[in-house]
C-alpha cells in the first residue's frame, strides 16, 4: 500500500484559489477512480473534482467556505501498490482577484492535471452518463442512510444541484426536515443564526466590495416620459401575440446600444492590472439577474446585431437559464455594459454597484403614473426614473450625462430606436 496526495490543479483562467463548496467525502471512505470526491468552486464556476485513483480517503483539506490554494494538497488516498505521484501543480504567476467579468473572446486556460475536473456554470453541476437519475449525495451519507434505513429521494438536498449533504441526512435522523436549521441558543433579547459566507455569496460579496473600494462611482438620475414607449409595446404584444410578450428592458436595451455609438466610453473596460482602458465595437449586454443563489449578470452577446424581438427573447433566454443554472461560461462572462432593474421593487432611484470591469451600468426603477406640467397643463403621464452609475477615472460627468440624455430621447419617441 502506498499513499497518492491529489493536489489543487490549476483550473484556468488565472486562479490562484479555491473555495470548498463541499466534500463528498471523508476519511475512510472507500472511491474508485472518477468518483466525485468534493465541488469546488472559483470566482468563475463550480467544479465537481473526480478521484484521480481507487483507493480510501486517507486525509481532506480544509472545511466547506474555506480557500484552498493552487498546488496545495487537496485530499489523500491509501491505494494499493506503487501509485505514481501526480506532475506539480506550477505556481500560479498572477495572484490578483478575479473579477467576475471576462472580455468574450479571452481564451479559456485548461488544466493539465489529470483527471480534467468538471466545470460547469456558477452554481450549474452536471450530471455525469449514466447517473442522471441517481440521488446526488456523498458514498459516506448513502452508506449511512443505508445503515438507518433511509431511502435519500424522500429527502431534499439543500447542496449545489440539490445534492444531499450530511446535514440533511442528520436533520432527518433527528426529525427535523431538512430545510429547517436547529436554532441557535437564545442571546439575551432574541435568537442568532450565523452562516459562513460561502459559495456564490462570497464571490458576490468580495466582488461588490471591490468594485465599490476601486471605483470612484458617479451617479446620474433623470426620469423619462414613458408613455408613448408604453403605448407601442402594448401595440406591438398585441400584434404579435404569439412571440414573448415584450417589457421595457429590450427597449431600454437598443435605445443604449444606439447611445452607445455615440459615447462609445462607456462601453468599456477597465484593466486595472495592465493600467489599460479597452473600448469595445460590440455591445455585450449584461442583465443583472436575481436567483435563488444570489445576483447573476448573464450576458447577451452583440446586442448591438439584434432586433427587438431577439433581443427580447435573447435577455428572456440567459436571465432564465441564470436562474436555474443551467447558464454556460460563456453566458455569464463577457458584459461590457449591465443593465440592471428590480421590475416593480424599483423604487423611485437607486444607486446601481458598477459591475467591474465594466465602466457603466444603468439602473430602471418602477414605471408609475404622475401629475406632470405640459403646455401650460397638468396632465398624467406614466413616467420612469433610469438610475445610472459610472466609473469617474474615465467617464466625465458630462459624457455620462449626454449617454443618459440620448437614452432618454429615445424612449420618449420610441420610433426613433428603429430609424438608421
């Protein structure tokens, strides 16, 4: 018998880091040869890590929401016979944070360890041929809810993909139900419940955080006069009730491409690393999206080739596919430029977080009807506030001002989106 260590293989695109989303194992579990042994995830996607070799767990590293680096030990077997050591992991050269945005046609780096780690979406886990209908968990959790009798579809998996954790199982053991975390003891005035930021939300939260320390964010409101915007899409689901019903946001969309081409500055980004501002001919549009795992930017590439229609359909597609992570690489890297809207939460005004390394992202708040002055009258229009932010070191405020205005000019005479 002889001892393998599997380290940390390089996962591309510059990692220098992992995060343990969770293990499927443990020590003296036993593991054949492309068995997943724990996710692991990067500031781009989850990856399920296959077993490189059959043997038992001797040793893990590190607990769920903790970084293990490229290169150091991930796991430990015992195998039999001489088992040759895997090739090292070379250092990573770049050891700065990852932004949660790439450039479209930046190559993807590939491992060379072997075996290649599975990577899927932020969040998305593949299922492997073959077991697409078998339960997600661990060999340790299957082996005891074996033991105890417990049959794992009547349980649900509250891990990636809804994979089974060792907590679900205990909750059912216990009788808990398995969405139900045990309180935690009382503190005085109430009850407190502490959470490890793991997962998404910590790429969120370190991503927001560096975008709100870097960025110098000037922020720009103006409301818009939707009523004639209103009136043709209304027209335009009527006419074509058979399509997507269409909302403001493919509007909004190709009245900021037109923008753009104006104020091409803001369709940007900016290279903190290199020091250099790439401008881009094509409008990659990022959708800010809501999920249950936290807030997605699925992008819609060349939105600047689409019609009104694709474009409708293009934002419905990659904002759904975010939501039931399903969304590929691609489809969330690459924005140039995000909008963002909370439909009918959108408040009067807000304040988007500029989405790096992007320059610019506008923000749609809530359409509501208002008493407005008009000729010498009071009339009712409905109205819509857009709620815009930019990076200050490369947008001036008059620029940023002027790519609202034209926006603006655009939804208040809707015609004009489609007129060359």
């Amino acid at each position: 018998m002889s001892e393998y260590v599997f380290k940390l293989p390089d996962l591309g695109e510059g990692t220098v880091e992992a995060e343990i989303v969770e293990w499927h194992v443990e020590p003296g579990d036993r593991v054949n040869e492309g068995d997943i042994i724990a996710d692991v995830m990067t500031d781009k996607a989850n990856v399920e890590m296959p077993s490189p070799v059959t043997g038992s767990v001797l040793r893990t590293t590190g607990e769920p929401g903790d970084l293990v680096p490229v290169g150091s030990e991930l796991i430990a077997f015992e195998v039999a016979g001489d088992q040759p050591q895997p090739a090292p992991v070379p250092e990573p050269a770049v050891q700065a944070e990852q932004v949660a945005t790439t450039p479209p046609d930046e190559p993807v780096a590939t491992s060379g360890a072997t075996p290649t780690p599975e990577i899927a979406s932020e969040s998305a886990v593949p299922r492997r041929e073959g077991i697409a209908d078998r339960v997600r968990t661990s060999p340790a959790v299957r082996r005891r809810a074996k033991e105890a009798g417990i049959e794992l579809s009547q349980i649900t998996g509250t891990g990636p993909g809804g994979r089974i954790l060792r907590q679900d199982l205990e909750a059912v053991l216990s009788g808990q139900t398995a969405q139900t975390p045990p309180s935690a003891a009382p503190v005085g005035v109430g009850e407190i419940e502490e959470f490890k930021v793991i997962g998404v939300r910590r790429v969120i939260a370190n991503h927001m955080q560096a975008s709100k320390r870097e960025i110098p964010h000037f922020a720009y409101v103006e409301e818009v006069d939707i009523t004639r915007l209103e009136s043709l899409r209304t027209r335009l689901n009527t006419d074509r009730e058979s399509a997507p019903s269409l909302t403001y946001l493919p509007f909004i969309g190709m009245a900021l491409v037109r923008a753009l081409t104006e104020y091409p500055q803001c369709n940007a980004h900016f290279d903190s690393e290199t020091g250099m501002l790439k401008r881009f001919k094509r409008v990659h549009l990022g959708i800010a999206t809501q999920t249950p795992d936290g807030l997605k930017v699925p992008v819609v590439h060349n939105a600047d080739t689409l019609s009104l229609w694709r474009l409708a359909g293009e934002i419905t597609r990659v904002s759904a596919a975010a939501r039931d992570n399903t969304a590929t690489r691609q489809e969330l890297t690459g924005s140039t430029i995000t909008l963002t809207s909370l439909g009918r939460l959108g408040g009067i005004a807000s304040t988007p977080v500029i989405n790096a390394p992007e320059v610019a992202i506008i923000g749609v708040n809530k359409a509501i009807e208002r008493p407005v002055a008009e000729a010498g009258e009071v009339v009712v229009r409905l109205m819509m506030n857009l709620s815009s932010s930019f990076d200050h070191r490369f947008v001036d405020g008059f620029d940023a001002a002027s790519l609202i205005q034209r926006v603006k000019a655009y939804l208040e005479e809707p015609a004009t989106i489609f007129i060359e």
